[in-house]
C-alpha cells in the first residue's frame, strides 16, 4: 500500500542544509521542491520549504521532507535560507513550486495542516494520487 507522509525538519540552517543534502544524494528519487508561502494572524509572511520524493525500492512510502515557516518573507527578496535551499533544487533540475498555504497556527494540530497540504498539493496535481 503506498503513503504520503511529512518528516518534519527544523527551521534553521543546519535542517535547510540536511534538506539540500536529502535532494542533491536522492536526485534520482526527488519528485519536485516547494516554496509553501503563509502568513501569520498577525500579518508576518512565512515560507516553508519542502521536497517529495519517489518511494526507496519496493516501498510504496512517499516521504515529503518539509522546513515549516522557518524562513520570513520580505516582499520582493529572498533570504539567504531560501536562496541555497533554491540552489540545491535547481542544481538537480527542479524549480521550487510556490504555493499560496493557510499557516500552520490556524490549525489545531500540526496533523490537520498536513492534511490541508495533501489536499491542496493533490488538487493541483502536484503529488501523486493514492491507489
């Protein structure tokens, strides 16, 4: 049976280099990076940075490796974090997908927001249906 699941890294440096590190050994397996973009109640922009991959031999586990909310956002720049994660990507020959996303702080439970992010990511066709 084949799964989609979120592993959720931290949000700094060292978590964004550990994810460029994930798509530059797996290119083989990367699917496609995202630049989810959110912003607070308060107003502040956020991005969290991701990337699925296809499923390590015979397993049917899709793991999608996330940064959540991490990195702020300033209209018209990008951060440094965000540059070397976009580096690594198209190092490889994947654009980072931006995707407009409700942030997590609107949910009750992180597992709800990762529901919310399948269901939007599937509706765009931008992970792979489940058998």
């Amino acid at each position: 049976m084949r799964q989609q699941r979120f592993i959720e890294l931290g949000e700094g440096y060292s978590d964004i280099y550990e994810l460029c590190e994930l798509i530059t050994t797996n290119a083989n397996r990367l699917e496609r990076t995202f630049l989810f973009k959110a912003t607070t109640k308060e107003g502040k922009p956020s991005i969290s940075i991701a990337a699925s991959f296809s499923p390590a031999g015979e397993g049917g586990f899709y793991p999608i490796y996330i940064c959540r909310e991490g990195i702020p956002s300033k209209e018209g720049s990008a951060s440094k974090r965000q540059l070397v994660f976009e580096e690594a990507a198209t190092s490889v020959g994947s654009k980072p997908v931006p995707v407009e996303l409700k942030h997590s702080s609107e949910f009750p439970e992180t597992k709800l927001f990762y529901q919310y992010v399948t269901g939007v990511l599937r509706l765009n066709n931008l992970l792979p249906q489940l058998d």
